[in-house]
C-alpha cells in the first residue's frame, strides 16, 4: 500500500491511488508524529534475486512456472521447520531474515539432489549470462556434500552413481577403513580419476570443495548407500 521513493533530496510517499480521504488523513496524522528510523534483519536483494533465479530455472526443469514451485517449496520448507509462512520480498512485513533466506536455499539444493534434479542456473543477462551449478551458488558446502553423499551424486558435475573419494587418500586397504580416517568427496569415475591424478590440494582449489568428515551416525546411514565401504565400522563400539 505504502512505498518510500527518493528524488534528489526529499522523500516520497507513493500510497495507492484507491486510499480514501479518511486514510489519507490518518496516515498523515502518524507521519506528523515523527518517523522513527528502525534497522531491522531481512533477506537481502541478493538472496531474493537468486531464490527467484532457482524458482525459474528449477521450475522450468521440473514443469512447474516460478511462482508455483516458490509456493510449493516455501510450504514444504515451512512444515518440515514448524515456521510461520514467510515473503521472499525484503518489502514485506513478513519477509523472511537473512539466516532463513540462506537456509532455505541450502534446503532447496538439498531437496533437488535428494530428487534426482541436477540443478543449472542461468544468473544475468545477455553477454553477462553465467552457468552454475548448486555447487556455486550453495551457502554451506559442507552440507551440499554430504547431500551429495546420501544421494550418491557427484560433487562436482551432478552425475549419479558416484563413487567415494578418500581425502587425503586412505593409506590402508579397505578392509581397514572404519570412515573415520579420512574425509569423503562423492565423484563420478571422470572426477573420481582427475583427483587421483592431479592431487588433492589441485583439485579442492579448482572446485572449491573439501572432504567432509564423517560421525558414527553418518557412516551407519552411508553403509546402506555404499555397501562395499566402512567394512572395518562396528557399530558396538561406538554405542
């Protein structure tokens, strides 16, 4: 109903044309107390831009239109969290904050991976226009690993089916690997083949991505996923 414009150095209040005398007064009588100026945490420009950049590119890939896949996701995100229902606008009252807004991008990539969905977005425009994956544009690195490693997904490119990769390599056979020597990287064979050869540290700098470490709990959810790994985990001794 309400927006604030600057020109030059004066403030406007632009409010809808349909307001009434009454209204108009009323909201004059408030503006005459004072205006008092408040910081408050919302999501930022950025983050609704690339929410929006999601919604759009996600959509188009699963057949849904941007708005309806913002409204699907948001309701999901929202139940599975116990949260009230929020705008991805930094204009509305109940826009989302800065920590939900970049917890909620972080679960849309985890919930594509978990659907099979190898996630591209087109970010700018014309000449500009970039392409980049959920790999890029993920706040938490860490956690789009390890979606990538519940899902068997390669890290980097997206493909299934990938394999573990030992960061820094195991140094014993498999047969004594407990997961907890190592970190883990999941890597498609092309990948999997480029890490071993042209060394870690070359390969984490160029992908921006490191192993991630894994708890007891972890390695008993991903012996299900990789049965011919952890062969030396026991679960009696870590209860």
């Amino acid at each position: 109903m309400y927006r604030l414009v600057f020109e030059n150095d004066r403030a406007i209040l632009e409010v809808n044309e349909n307001m009434s005398v009454a209204e108009l007064k009323k909201l004059h009588s408030k503006l005459s107390k004072g205006i008092e100026i408040k910081k408050v945490d919302t999501i930022s420009d950025e983050q609704m831009k690339m929410l929006w950049c999601i919604f759009k590119d996600l959509g188009e890939l699963i057949g849904y239109t941007k708005e309806e896949l913002r409204e699907e996701l948001e309701n999901k995100y929202c139940s599975e969290k116990k949260i009230e229902y929020f705008s991805i606008s930094p204009n509305k009252r109940n826009c989302a904050s800065k920590d939900i807004a970049t917890d909620f991008i972080a679960w849309i990539i985890d919930w594509s991976i978990h659907q099979g969905y190898n996630l591209i977005l087109h970010i700018g425009k014309g000449p500009n226009k970039k392409l980049k994956s959920a790999r890029d544009i993920c706040p938490d690195i860490s956690r789009y690993i390890v979606a990538c490693l519940r899902n068997k997904v390669c890290a980097v490119c997206g493909r299934i089916k990938a394999d573990l990769h030992h960061t820094p390599a195991l140094g014993v056979p498999y047969e004594q690997d407990t997961g907890l020597l190592t970190g883990f990287i999941p890597l498609c064979r092309e990948h999997h083949s480029l890490a071993h050869s042209i060394g870690l540290t070359e390969f984490e700098n160029r992908y921006h991505l490191q192993g991630v470490w894994l708890n007891p709990t972890m390695i008993m959810e991903l012996k299900k996923v990789y049965p011919g790994h952890f062969k030396a985990f026991k679960k009696e001794n870590y209860e």
